[in-house]
C-alpha cells in the first residue's frame, strides 16, 4: 500500500511551492490546473519530453498514470497530483447545464477512483493529493468538494492518514501537523516534532519514511 498524503490549504499559502526541491528524477507530477509551476526552473526540469509530467484533469487519465507509474515506473518514488479540487471543478463546469444528478454520480465517483489507485500502489510510492479547502457548515475548514455525494461517501480526509494544511506565518510558508481546532491536518502521534513544519515535500517524505520504517 502507497502512502497517499493530502496537502490542503488556500490558494498562495504554498502548497505548490512546497513542490520546489523534489528530485525531478524520481519525481512525476499531474498537472490539473495546467498552470506553470510556481518555482524557480518548473519549466525546464519538468516536462512530457522527461517523462515527468502531464498535464490533463480527466480522472480516467489520471488513473491510468498512477496506476502506469506504480506497475512501470519503479524509478518514480514520488507522485503529485496538483490540484485535485479542479478534477470535480472543472468537469462541474462542462456540465454545468446538466440538470440531472448523474453529474454529481460521476464527479463522486471519479474522486473515489482516483483515490481508490493512489492508496493501491507499491509500498515505496509517495503520493501527495494537493487540495483547495471550504468551510463547513460548523465553520471548520475542510477539502473542497463538488456535491454532497463527494464530500459524505468519498470522505477525502477520511481516505488518509497524514493530511497536511498549509498556511503563512510570519510571512514564511509552514504546514499545519495536526488539527488546530479550526483547520483540518492530522498525522500519526510523534510522527512530526512541531506543530509547523517547513512546506519542504522532500523534508515532509523523509520523516515519514523514517517514521514508518522505510
């Protein structure tokens, strides 16, 4: 079983950033969005012709990927999807005149696919889901999601075991370790020493792997 981890936050409080100094040559990066990498030489280091990136947000593409990865990529130790939240938003897009439900059937079980092959890979696979967030009704914030079927039956932080939530203090980029009381985070007790870590993914990889014994 692959280690799928969420990084949720807000848009500019880093979680793409926190892309920056992964190994692009163990590295394999989704582009949902299809925007340029917010870091110094995205462009260059990661690409199609590299064979280390694709940019598509169909789920079924998606699947396929991590699923290609995982059985014939055993070089690639590192596989991001950024940013999960535009798969259901954009195909809620293109649907939008659809007055039916199926829509919200497909979105829903799009999202449960896409998680059901990242937490089904090889062991030694890091899988980081990057996702926008939302208040709920209780003024918690949580992943965002497309329809209620998404959010009460495909259980996004629910599916995980580390789910990671970024934010800016004092001008410098952190993740938030473990539920504050308002933003959702949580990961295994002692895994991390503080309560805000740097948003460094390679730093983030290696304190798992030490914690779980890889």
């Amino acid at each position: 079983m692959s280690n799928v981890i969420l990084i949720l936050g807000p848009s500019g409080t880093g979680k793409s950033t926190s892309l920056r100094n992964l190994d692009p040559e163990t590295t394999f990066i989704i582009n949902v969005l299809k925007k340029r990498l917010p870091f110094k030489g995205s462009s260059s280091i990661y690409s199609e012709d590299k064979g280390n990136y694709k940019e598509t947000d169909k789920a079924a593409t998606i699947v396929k990927y991590i699923e290609a990865i995982s059985e014939r990529r055993p070089e690639i130790k590192t596989l991001v999807i950024d940013d999960s939240t535009f798969i259901m938003n954009n195909e809620y897009m293109r649907r939008a005149h659809e007055k039916k439900f199926e829509k919200f059937i497909d979105m829903g079980s799009d999202m449960f696919n896409v998680m059901e092959a990242s937490g089904s890979c090889r062991a030694d696979l890091m899988i980081y889901v990057l996702c926008h967030v939302e208040y709920s009704p209780d003024g918690m914030v949580i992943p965002r999601t497309v329809g209620k079927m998404t959010s009460d039956y495909v259980g996004l932080g629910e599916r995980v075991t580390i789910a990671l939530h970024s934010c800016v203090i004092n001008g410098e980029y952190k993740f938030l370790t473990q539920h504050n009381g308002q933003m959702y985070a949580k990961s295994d007790l002692g895994m991390f020493e503080d309560l805000h870590i740097d948003n460094d993914l390679v730093a983030v990889s290696k304190t798992i792997n030490e914690f779980i014994g890889e």
